[in-house]
C-alpha cells in the first residue's frame, strides 16, 4: 500500500501520515487505531518509502509520524529509523501544538 502510494506525482512535497503503535516482539507496528485495518511493521513501512519515495519526484518527503508506542519502542523506531534512511534526512524536534479555533468576522 504504502508503495503505491509513493508513486503518486508530488507537486511540491510528498507527505506521509503513519499512526505507530506498539507491537509484538518490541517491533513497532504501523495501522489505524481502533480499527480493521492491517497491521504492518514500522521497519518495513519507512524501508518501502525510502525504497520508492523518490521514484516519480524529486521533492522533500515529509514523515508525520502519529506516536501511540511507549519509550522502549520509541527508542526501537529511532534505530530503525537512523539505519534506513542512514544521513538522508534531517530530524526535526516537533513540539505538540494545540490550534485553536479563532472566530474571525464569521468566517469560520
């Protein structure tokens, strides 16, 4: 799935939402929570973008990545991550940002 949709055309940017849970065997998993959808690895998840990101674009990719799992498996996610995407990526440090709804003149 994830394949797929890497090769869609990216007109500026290629942006992928993966919601990371924790999984068996200290292996972060990656599906929609609270729902049917298949589970699949973490690892494999960011080895297929990183294999088929860039095919149709030359553009940024952007990860947001949904964090669910506790601190052993967030620490699993950082190797992982640091040993498929080696030194092609910039990590920025993300800080939680509430938005709130602002009332402006009716518009909203």
């Amino acid at each position: 799935m994830y394949a797929c949709m890497s090769l869609f055309v990216c007109l500026f940017v290629c942006l992928f939402v993966v919601d990371c849970w924790d999984g068996p065997d200290n292996n972060p998993i990656i599906y929609h929570g609270h729902t049917l959808t298949s589970k699949i690895r973490f690892y494999d998840v960011i080895k297929c973008i990183r294999d088929h990101a860039f095919v149709t674009s030359e553009y940024p990719v952007i990860l947001s990545l949904e964090q669910h799992c506790d601190i052993p498996q967030q620490q699993v996610m950082a190797r992982q991550f640091k040993e498929i995407f080696g030194g092609a990526y910039t990590l920025w440090s993300v800080m939680v940002v509430t938005l709130y709804h602002i009332h402006l003149n009716g518009a909203f």
